[in-house]
C-alpha cells in the first residue's frame, strides 16, 4: 500500500476517534494490515471488522466511512464483501482478487478518501457549492466530547478503595472463606459543552458551518450535554432547534429562530446577558465554553474584557476559536479580540475541518500546545 493511501486511512481512524469510537493503535495496525491483504475495495469491512469494539461503534462507524467515502461507496461495500466471507478468508492464503462481473465497481477509495483529505485542510469561506455540500457530510459525522471529571459517585473498579459493602457481600457468598477484596473508584462523567456562535455579518462565510458543527456536537458524543447559543446583536439559545436529528430541519427552525443574522457585533454586552441569565444559575459552572467568533465589536472592548473575567471564573476552561487566525500574519490586533484573550485558556483555528478536528481534541482536554 502507498504512503499516500496509508495517510488516508490514517485520517479515517482520527475521525472515527473523533465521533467516539475506541480506534487504539493495535486496531488502526490490524485494519492497515487487513486493507493491504484484501485490496482497497475492501476497506468498508476491513474498518468495520477491525476498528469496531461494540455494536455502539457500529452506527458511528457507518456515518463516518459515509461521510469520508460517500453513502454510495459505503452501500456498496456492504454488497461487496459479507462478514461471514471475511471469517473465511482471513485463514487462507492471501491471493490476488478479480472483481466478478456482476460485482458492482467501488469507486477508488483512496481518491475518494484523497479528496476528502484535501477537503479538510480548505478555509470554508473558499469552498464552492459542491465542497459545501461535501463538507456539510464530513460535519454530520462529527462528535464533540467534553473533558472528563471525577463525580461523587463510585463505581465497581480493578483498582482503588476498598468496597467493604461489595467485599462482605463476597464473604457472605463464600461462606466465610477467604475471598478477593472488591474495589470502588470515582465515576467519571464529561463535562458539560456550552458553543457561543457569532453569526454576525463578519462571520457570514463561517457561519452555517459552524453551525452544523454545532448541530454535530449536540448529538454526536453519549453522555455530553451541550448548549448552543448565537450571538451578534442578540443572544438567542437554540439547543432546542438543533434537537431535530436531521441537520436540514435542524438548520431551517435554526433560521426561522434567529432574528439577527449577519447582523452587528456586540460581544461584550451579549456576554453580559449570558453570564446573568444562563451562565451564574449552572450553564457554565464546571463547563467547557467555546466562543466560535472572529473577535469584531462594536461596543466597549472593557466591558468585554470584564464578562470574560467572570467567565474563566465560572467555567471550567475558555476556549476561543478564531477563523481569521489561520491567515498568514494574523495577530490579536483587533480590539475585541484583543481584550478578551487574557481570559481565554485556549486559542484555536477554526476555519476548516482540520481545525475544527483540533478543537474537539482541545475541548477533550488535548494539550493546546
């Protein structure tokens, strides 16, 4: 297999961790190895049989190889090869494969995954209407998880303190003979997402996808609560309208929602209104706050300075996710942006698939280096 291949499928495993699939090393070396076996024609089983861990993980699977391969060639995968034929080959010797005549072509799945790649690394503001729409099916497939925290809640674990409850229960059960001590260890839950999106007229050519990134987040990772808010002249929650599963219906209540689309900037008194409407009463207690804006205000950079002040008390941790930081030469100069990064905890691009790949990673609690 090429390099060129290796990478995709490479990329294809980072955005199946992504969406939650537990993809560890030694299963992304079986499927490496199950694809250069097979051919690339065979990917779609090869992933599903070597990257998959649970029937949870299956689902997940489906909607990313759709999304990096098209629903086509992931239809058509499934035809190609049934698992029972996979167990069977997988003991004989690896020979090579001609497709029969009525087997239906795949489309070459490294182009396809090659233009997906390609795809990733595009500012969104540059995309056309057909990498939109490409893009919009990379997006569907995304899952936002908040950074663990330990509860007060235990749980059964190998390690920790010991359960005395659990370790008699054993005792009693053994007839008093010796038995295994029984463990108990803090249960972990994810922390709570909150995404301030500025749909101002500045961030237009982001905007819907950011969105739908939104609308991905808010459904895609078990056991995240997220909340989504726009902002421009107004702040508007919309976690309800993005409760549609389909991104299409999702986006057209979004819309109907709304009422200051591409409209003026006014980050700090937004803020303000955040803080003491949602975010003092619990919102943002412990949570990870995204703001997805450019920075732009119209209003009093010291007034946004302060609410930010507020917010890295109240939240867990700051994240900001700027599209214009990835432009060559770009430095905080702007007024709004420049008050509000002292009280950020991470500032990250935002203007591609890639970079949005980076900031779920940062909202799990990757290093922002």
């Amino acid at each position: 297999m090429s390099g060129t291949a290796d990478g995709v499928f490479l990329a294809f495993a980072r955005a199946l961790r992504v969406a939650g699939v537990d993809a560890s090393a030694e299963r992304v070396h079986a499927f490496l190895r199950a694809v250069a076996e097979l051919g690339p024609a065979q990917v779609y089983w090869a992933g599903r049989l070597t990257l998959c861990g649970s029937h949870e993980d299956l689902e997940l699977y489906d909607q990313v190889f759709a999304a990096r391969f098209g629903g086509e060639s992931a239809e058509a995968g499934r035809r190609a090869a049934p698992p029972g034929q996979w167990l069977a080959v997988r003991d004989t010797q690896a020979e090579p494969r001609t497709r029969a005549p009525d087997e239906p072509a795949l489309p070459p799945s490294a182009a396809l995954a090659g233009s997906a790649e390609v795809l990733r690394h595009r500012d969104i503001a540059d995309l056309d209407a057909a990498e939109r729409a490409a893009l919009r099916r990379l997006l569907a497939a995304f899952a936002l998880h908040g950074q663990a925290r330990r509860t007060a809640r235990r749980r059964p674990a190998r390690r920790g303190a010991v359960d005395p409850r659990r370790t008699v229960r054993e005792l009693l059960r053994q007839g008093g003979e010796p038995a295994r001590l029984r463990h108990r260890a803090r249960a972990e839950r994810p922390r709570r997402v909150v995404l301030l999106v500025d749909v101002s007229g500045s961030m237009a050519p982001y905007a819907d996808a950011l969105l739908r990134f939104a609308h991905a987040a808010a459904h895609g990772a078990r056991g995240t609560r997220t909340d989504v808010f726009t902002i421009a002249t107004r702040l508007t929650r919309v976690t309800r309208e993005l409760s549609h599963r389909d991104p299409n219906l999702a986006m057209a209540a979004l819309a109907a929602a709304v009422p200051d689309w591409r409209g003026g900037t006014r980050l700090g008194e937004l803020l303000r209104e955040f803080l003491n409407r949602w975010g003092q009463r619990g919102t943002a207690r412990g949570a990870v706050v995204v703001v997805l804006s450019d920075g732009w205000e119209r209003g009093d950079p010291e007034l946004l300075a302060a609410q930010m002040r507020r917010l890295q008390r109240l939240a867990h941790r700051v994240i900001w996710a700027n599209p214009r930081k990835a432009r060559p030469g770009y430095a905080p100069l702007a007024a709004g942006m420049a008050a509000a990064l002292p009280s950020v905890d991470a500032f990250v691009e935002g203007h591609s698939l890639a970079a949005l790949e980076r900031l779920a990673a940062v909202v799990k609690g990757a290093d922002d280096a």
